[in-house]
C-alpha cells in the first residue's frame, strides 16, 4: 500500500479488529489486557523517535468515520443450503467443526424462508478439505439439501468508530466496490467493522479502491457522501475501583478467558430484501436510500447469492423500522420493483465479544449448544474477529442472555 500512512491514535476495539484480521503489529491478548485495566500504550518505531501510535480508550469522539482496512487472503466459502430451521442445527455443525479443530471465519445466517435457512462460513483454503468432509456428513445428518464450496477468496474489511454514529459507511462501501465492478459473496458487520468477501484477483484492486475512497491517505479523512452524524456515543474508558477490584479477583484465570462480555439489545427492527440481482449495485441503493433517510444501520447480512439473486438482512433502531420500510418501499418501486421487502419487529441481537474467537473453536460450539439446549431458535448470525452477534427472537432474549452468560461464568 503506497499510500499508507502511519495512524496517531486508535482505539482499544479498532486494534483487536485489526490484529486479529493480521495486522501484525500488537499481539490480541495484550490489548485486551490493556483495555481491561484502561492503560495506553504507545509503540513507537525502533528507527526513528517519532511518536508512534497511541492505543488508548475510545472517548465517544472520533474525527475519521473509518480507521484502517485490512485483509485475509486464501479465504475458501462452505455453504448449505435448506437447513431445517429450528434449534439445535447451529449446535450440531459447530460441534462437528470444533471436534475437528477447524477454525472458521464469516459465519453468515440470513432469515430463513418456507422453514429452510442457509448458512455460509469461510475457512482458510489449508482446511478446506477437512471442512468438506465435517460438513458434508454433517449436511447428512441434519437433512441439508446440498452443500457447495468456493475458494480464490478474501476478506477485505474496514474498521472504524466513526461507523456507530455516523449513517451511509455501509453505503459508501458498496459504491467503491461497485464503481470497480467487484463481485460481492458475503458480507458480514460488527457494530465497528464492515468485512466482505470478493474474488482473490481483486483483492489488491478493492484494498487500493477502498483506501482512496475513505480518504485513508488523509490525515482528516472525509466523511462518507451519504447520511450525516447521530447521537454520538459516550464512554470514558476510565478504570473505576469497581473494575480495577474485580480484575484482580479474576487474575489467575485471566489467561483462559476467551469471553469477555455478553450484552443484548431488544431495540431492534429487522429488514429483510430478497430477488435482488447479484451486484453491488443493488446494496449501493438500499444502504443509499436508508442512510439519506438519517437512519443508522446495525447489523448487516448478506449471504452467498444463487442463480444471480441475492438477498440482504439489516438491522435498525426499533423505533426508525416503520420510517425505514416506507424509504426502501418508495425506493424500490423504481430502481428494483421486482425485489421483496418484509420487516420485523420483536427481535433480540445478541453479542458475544471476546478475543481469538476465530482460533478458538470451542467458542461456538459452546455458544450455540447452550441456545440448542433452552430451545431456542436462531435467526440470523453475523461474526467479526471479536464478536459473535446472534439475532433471536425478543421472547426468547432474557432466557438467551441468562444461558450465555451462565456458560461463560459471566454472572
């Protein structure tokens, strides 16, 4: 990357982003330890005695919208197709996987239609073919339809604060990549971190495309030409006696702590596009239209598409849903009157955050057996290097969240 220049400062959830995607630069598990005590830390280069970057608390401001991109090369796509829809599937293939020791990257589930739900993952190419043979007897077992793979695939993704208060980031994305005429095959979100799946024999092409369109070369970055700022967020990042107390109480196991909280969030309202046609195009004007409506887009899912059709799941604020529906129903009238809309509200995401999430392959098992065994359904999934994000229903959120957070000792 000629063009890339060294960041003053960036944010504790940024760096582990980027260092797990193979940014090379701080290990995972001494940030995290940096962020639960509240300490900076700076690296500073051995050649020269400029600066370096500060790795600090994020203070609810931020001046860029996105902070870095990054990439993963060698990415191979496992998909299958008609899954039962009902608990206990999710538990049954990371079981298979875990107990096989294959990690996996991208883990995508859209809504499920007509009882059947698809589920995409990605591994490296390395363990494709000891993933093939997991899967495949798994499909078996749970009475999938078929199973299909891709390889010559990466993950290019952005990361940035700036994206939870600020509309149009997923929008402006899109436009790059459909401005270069990259085909998109998955896309998943964290609330910081947008990452998408493209051809390998692009990947250079959209890391340069993506850079210059977010002004990365920059040291004030533009902000996207969609949307406009919300509410900006606040968080201190101070160590309060309560925190610092119970810490210390957790020191000699910290080591083996991989989940490091468990939230959810009923606030929440679900879009679902399906018949869309398989370009980037289309995603540029759904996420166009919501965000000059001023609405903040959460979660995002796109599973690989067939036979030229894709189909795209996002989340919104519960109470911006109705607004949301309306914008893309007159939106679409236009530009895709063949497309499908439906929105739901009653929903609950549930978010799992940790580190070595992707390494660490029990984590899923683990998370998805506990939903299995209170018989609860999963509806969509979404996953980032440290995030899990789990969408149920909102009945079924409180018993979701006290499950989880009694697996991982959270209580």
């Amino acid at each position: 990357m000629p063009e890339a220049r060294k960041m003053d400062k960036i944010s504790y959830d940024e760096m582990l982003e980027l260092a797990s995607l193979g940014a090379g630069v701080m290990h995972s598990r001494s940030i995290e330890f940096a962020k639960k005590f509240a300490v900076n830390l700076r690296v500073r280069p051995s050649y020269s005695d400029g600066p370096g970057t500060l790795i600090a608390p994020y203070n609810g401001t931020t001046q860029t919208v996105v902070t870095g991109v990054a990439f993963v090369r060698n990415e191979a796509l496992i998909t299958l197709i008609g899954l039962p829809d009902q608990p206990g599937v999710m538990s049954s293939l990371f079981t298979a996987l875990s107990g096989a020791r294959i990690p996996v990257d991208m883990v995508v589930q859209n809504t499920a239609a007509e009882g059947l739900a698809n589920v995409s993952f990605t591994v490296s190419e390395d363990e494709l073919p000891a993933a093939m043979e997991v899967v495949k007897s798994a499909a078996r077992t749970l009475s999938a339809q078929s199973v299909q793979q891709a390889t010559g695939l990466s993950k290019v993704s952005i990361v940035g604060h700036g994206m939870q208060t600020h509309t149009g980031v997923a929008a402006r994305l899109f436009q790059i990549l459909a401005d270069s005429h990259m085909r998109i095959h998955v896309v998943t979100t964290s609330d910081i971190k947008i990452s998408v799946l493209i051809d390998s024999d692009r990947c250079n092409d959209a890391i340069l495309a993506v850079h210059s369109g977010f002004g990365l070369h920059q040291p004030s970055p533009p902000l996207p030409g969609y949307g406009r700022p919300t509410n900006s967020l606040t968080n201190s990042g101070e160590a309060t006696d309560e925190v610092v107390a119970d810490i210390v109480s957790r020191l000699d196991s910290m080591e083996s702590i991989l989940v490091s909280d468990i939230t959810s969030d009923t606030d929440q309202c679900r879009i679902s596009l399906g018949n869309l046609p398989d370009d980037p195009v289309a995603a540029t004007t759904v996420f166009a239209a919501v965000a000059e409506a001023g609405i903040l887009v959460d979660l995002i899912v796109q599973n690989t598409p067939r036979s030229g059709v894709s189909g795209i799941s996002f989340t919104v604020p519960a109470a911006d849903g109705p607004r949301c529906l309306q914008r893309l129903q007159t939106e679409l009238k236009t530009s895709y009157p063949q497309a499908e809309l439906h929105s739901e509200s009653g929903i609950c995401k549930l978010i799992i955050t940790g580190i070595g999430l992707r390494s660490h392959t029990d984590v899923g098992r683990r998370v998805f057996r506990t939903l299995a065994e209170n018989r609860i359904n999963v509806d969509m999934i979404s996953t980032s290097e440290i995030k899990i994000s789990i969408v149920v229903s909102s009945q079924e959120s409180a018993k979701a969240l006290a499950a989880l957070q009694s697996e991982f000792r959270m209580t």
